[in-house]
C-alpha cells in the first residue's frame, strides 16, 4: 500500500511505503493518518512507512504492457533509481502520475526562486532544445570527421568523443522530456508522446538495457541518472553557486573600497 499525503510531496517530495515491493497498491487519503489495507493477502494497519522515496526530479509513466498486472506506473528518479507500483484503477494511476509531476515542477521553480511555474518550465524547454539541437550537430561532424580519419589513434580520440556526445545527448533529451511531462501535468494535458525520446537513444545505450529489462523511458531516464547522480549535480550547482557568491562578495568589497577613496579625495 502507499500512503500518499499531498503535503508533504508538495514539500519535500518524498513518498513513504508502508510495505516495500517492487509493486505496490496506492492508498489516498485518510484523515486519522492511518491506512488498512491487504497486503500479500493479509489484512494490516499501515500506520508507520517502512520506506521514503525522495522522487526530486523523477519521471513517471503508466505501464500498461505489465504482463501480470492492472493499473501499474513505473517511477524512476535522479538517482537512477526505478520502482513498479500499482494502482487500483486508472484514474488513481493517472492522479498518482500527475501528482509526483506537478510536486516536481513546484520544487524545480522554488528552487530558482521563480513563482510562474509554466512561464519558466517553457524557458527551460526553449533552452533544451536548443542544446540538444547543438550537440546532435556537434555528433554529426565528429561522425563525418571519423569517416575521413585513417589514423588509428585519431580516430581512436575520435570515436571517444562521439561517445561523449551520444551521453550528452541523451541526459538533454531525458531532460527535455521531464520538462516536457511536468508541463504538461500543470496544464492538464496530455502526456509527450514517449516515442520522441526511444527513437533518439543510441545503439550501445539500447543494447544495454535490453540486458537488464523492458526498454522504457524510466529505465532510460534511472541509467541516464546513474551515469551522473543528482548528488554529483548538486556538488557541481553549489561549486558554481559559492564562486557567484565570492564573486560578488569581491565585488562588494572592490565597490566599497573605490567609495572611500573617491570620498578621501574629496575631503
């Protein structure tokens, strides 16, 4: 069972199951905090979760190709994490999918200090685009430079960076489409067509994930994330965020400093 409280997924964007599986029944609301459900067949009180999942920045997806069961989502988050859970219809699958999206989008915009959700996820896919429009044309050149190559060395270092361009691409393209997914759970559209994003994955990237499951975009978006986990993000975002602060520290301090003079100069 899961016991879904929209407050805190709006807050801190965790997710407590009660009984851990790799999938569950979800449960709404209720209004003693307590939930009682069958679990395995067996009837219990799920008062006290037995696991939190932190779903900051993940991508959900209904998985109705399940061979065994109905109503199954399947999560995926920026730790390269995945889980299968199961609903009890589909409109709770679909509410349950648009809840972890829209809980995303908000914490994505307060993080940035922005309040109009939908003006900066619509920048942030405009930029995206661009990038992943930028780096196809950078794979395209090294590929047609690699056909030019004779020299087993050159084309050695060649290859390795049509390598790094291919990963690249795919991070903004899993990007793109996470953008894509919260935007269009705010304006309560439909979801993008997952086709966009399976017929742009690379050959390698493909073959590997036909060794360890079904080909989906959150086994695309877990392996995408686990080439470079949120942690590594943020250390590099607080790196960048304490130069901007020295820098503006530097700043201030250079500002004060020509004040006094011009003011000695004057006296």
């Amino acid at each position: 069972m899961l016991h879904k409280s929209d407050s805190a997924a709006a807050s801190s964007l965790s997710l407590a199951l009660p009984h851990v599986a790799a999938s569950a029944s979800c449960a709404g609301d209720y209004p003693d905090g307590n939930a009682t459900g069958v679990v395995a067949g067996t009837s219990m009180e799920l008062s006290h979760p037995r696991l939190c999942l932190i779903v900051e920045g993940c991508i959900a997806q209904a998985m109705p190709e399940h061979p065994k069961r109905e109503h199954v989502l399947s999560l995926s988050t920026a730790f390269g994490d995945a889980y299968l859970l199961q609903a009890t219809s589909k409109e709770e699958m679909d509410a349950w999918v648009a809840a972890f999206h829209t809980a995303c989008a908000s914490l994505f915009a307060r993080q940035r200090g922005k309040v109009d959700t939908v003006r900066l996820l619509r920048s942030e896919i405009a930029k995206l685009e661009c990038s992943v429009d930028l780096d196809g044309k950078m794979r395209t050149m090294a590929e047609l430079q690699l056909s030019a190559v004779r020299d087993t060395r050159s084309r050695q270092t060649i290859t390795r960076d049509i390598e790094q361009w291919e990963e690249n691409v795919e991070r903004l393209i899993v990007e793109l489409y996470r953008h894509r997914c919260y935007l269009a759970s705010l304006l309560g559209n439909e979801m993008p067509n997952p086709k966009s994003i399976l017929s742009s994955i690379s050959k390698p990237t493909k073959q590997l994930l036909s060794r360890v499951g079904p080909l989906n975009v959150t086994s695309f978006h877990a392996l995408v994330c686990a080439r470079f986990p949120m942690t590594n993000r943020h250390s590099a975002a607080q790196s960048r965020w304490r130069r901007r602060k020295c820098c503006a520290m530097d700043a201030e301090v250079y500002n004060e400093s020509a004040t006094a003079v011009t003011a000695a100069a004057a006296a």
